[in-house]
C-alpha cells in the first residue's frame, strides 16, 4: 500500500465507485453512473465526516464490516484477486 495518504485516498475512491467496496447508504458498480451530489448529500448522515473534508462519499460510508463485494472484484481484477471467504 502507497505511504501516500493521498494516493491511499484516490484508491479507497476507486474501489467505491467502481462497487469494489459498498457502502451504507448509495449503491455503486462500475457499469452504471451516480451522480456525485447524490452520493454527497449522505455525508451529513455519517458520524465519521462531520467538520472534515478529508472524507467523502462514497468511500466514507464504507467499513470493514460490510467486507468487499466479491463480484465486482472478480468481473474487474480476475479471480486470482478475490480474497478466500471467511
């Protein structure tokens, strides 16, 4: 993983985007688009963005809990990248 907070930063944004990794509350996959003032307007409702700008949907939304959506990552990366389940 990059030392880079930034470079970690546009990653964690990519993963969600594209579905990678879901979040609590706006659906995601990388063949259909969402428009970014929807995705945003969920910052006001997570506990983890309030007063930062550093975190942002729909990333933000996203913990380790909900785990990857092993699919997307499949269809995208290969099924040598999908990690064994749990």
């Amino acid at each position: 993983m990059p030392k880079n907070k930034y470079v970690r930063r546009g990653i964690l944004n990519s993963l969600a985007v594209t579905g990678v990794i879901p979040n609590l509350f706006v659906q995601t996959h990388f063949s259909t688009w969402t428009e970014f003032e929807y995705m945003a307007s969920y910052e006001d409702k997570l506990p983890n963005t309030k007063g930062r700008s550093d975190m942002e949907m729909p990333w933000a939304a996203w913990n380790g809990e909900l785990k990857i959506n092993r699919d997307v990552t499949k269809e995208l990366f290969g099924e040598e990248y999908v990690p064994k389940e749990d």
